[in-house]
C-alpha cells in the first residue's frame, strides 16, 4: 500500500511511503501454499472455445501484466489484443506458413523429438477461435522529440511481463498458450507496428475446448533446481 500523503523529495524526484501487508508464519504458508495450487494447474492449452469473454476481464489482464517491473521504469512493452476474425485469419496464415517451414526445414532433429510428446504441429486452429490474440512487442527504444533513446533491459522487462500476464490470465480462469512462430516478422506488417517494436510472444486466451487434453508431462523436482547455500 501507498500512502499518498507521505512524501519526501529524493534528488528533487517526490517518493511515496510504501507499506507492505504483514503476514504471520502460518499466513504466509497457507498463502504461498494456495498460490502454489493454483499455479500447479496451469496448463499450455491448444484447443479453444470461441465462447466470448467480457474485454473487461482481458483489459484487467493486461493491467495486470503491465504492473510489472521494468529496466527504468520504461515499461518497454505493447499489448496489441486482436478479436477482428479476419486479422485473426490473416495471422493464422502466416503463423502455419512459417511453422511449416520450421517442421519441414528449420528444427534440429533433436528439437523435434522433444517435441514429440507435446503432440505439436504446424496447424494452429486456436490462432482463428480464441476469441482473443494477445501479441506482444517489445519497444526496443523511443523516438522522443526527433531523439532516438535505448530502453533497459528490455528482454528481461517484457519477459518479467509476460510471466505477469499468464498468471493473470489463469488466475481468470481462462487458458492460454505461448506461442513463438519463428521468425514473427510477419506480425509487425499485417499489424503494421513502428519501427522500434519487435513481436516477442503470441497468446490467444479463451476458455478450454468442451474435451480438451493435455500432454501427460512432469516437472523438475525441487531437488533439480532449488540450490541452498
């Protein structure tokens, strides 16, 4: 919490007094144990309903996501959310186009068995029936009065963002899925994004299709990577 009456000057830059909730043990525990569940049950979800979804809850999404820190403060990033279904079909076209190329040329044979018990390929239908496609651009820089200026690290801020926004979404009781079509120039032209923006991460959001499977994988254990010293 913030106190907005509470303010000093620092380097001439106003600073707000910060409060932070304090917890007992056994809160901090139950809470960090809910969380955990709750996150547990995530899943990567490749097949959608094209079920509507109120843009209040994306917009609250989003927020969400964009509460993130960021190098500097830049906050380094924009949410392009597509719901048009001819964008959306124009997307998908280009997605499958550069998939395909991927499966067929592009991946290691290495790559693809790995990617075998996933049960991927270069058909992506969820690209035309979630209702919404989220695309995320990174801002390299900004162009401020005619002046080219860098931004922080900017793959760890947006990155920092988009672990935000998954969480965001699940915790909406949605699914979603992380998509990276490589190369994704093609969503910088039918988007028709500045030259400073680059395609980072493809998300459609939506409700689970009525019968949706998933692959039957596990995670690492905690022994694997969780290092005490």
């Amino acid at each position: 919490m913030i106190d907005p009456n509470d303010v000093i000057d620092l380097n001439g830059y106003p600073h707000l007094r910060y409060f932070q909730e304090t917890l007992t043990e056994e809160e901090m525990i139950e809470r960090s144990r809910i969380l955990l569940e709750q996150s547990e049950s995530r899943r990567s979800v490749r097949e959608y309903s094209d079920k509507p979804i109120p843009y209040e809850v994306v917009e609250n999404i989003l927020k969400t996501a964009s509460s993130a820190p960021s190098g500097a403060n830049k906050q380094p990033w924009t949410f392009c959310v597509i719901k048009d279904p001819k964008i959306k079909k124009q997307i998908r076209d280009a997605a499958e186009k550069e998939e395909k190329l991927s499966y067929e040329s592009r991946m290691s044979e290495r790559w693809l068995k790995d990617l075998e018990p996933l049960g991927t390929d270069p058909n992506k239908p969820f690209l035309e029936t979630a209702p919404y496609l989220i695309i995320v651009f990174k801002r390299v820089y900004e162009i401020e009065n005619g002046e080219k200026h860098n931004n922080y690290y900017v793959n760890e801020s947006v990155g920092l963002a988009c672990g935000m926004l998954i969480s965001a979404i699940h915790n909406a009781g949605l699914v979603t899925l992380t998509h990276t079509p490589s190369p994704m120039n093609f969503l910088q032209k039918i988007l028709d994004r500045p030259d400073n923006e680059r395609a980072f991460l493809l998300l459609p959001i939506g409700y689970p299709a009525d019968k949706t499977y998933v692959p039957k994988i596990t995670k690492k254990s905690t022994e694997e990577y969780i290092k005490i010293y």
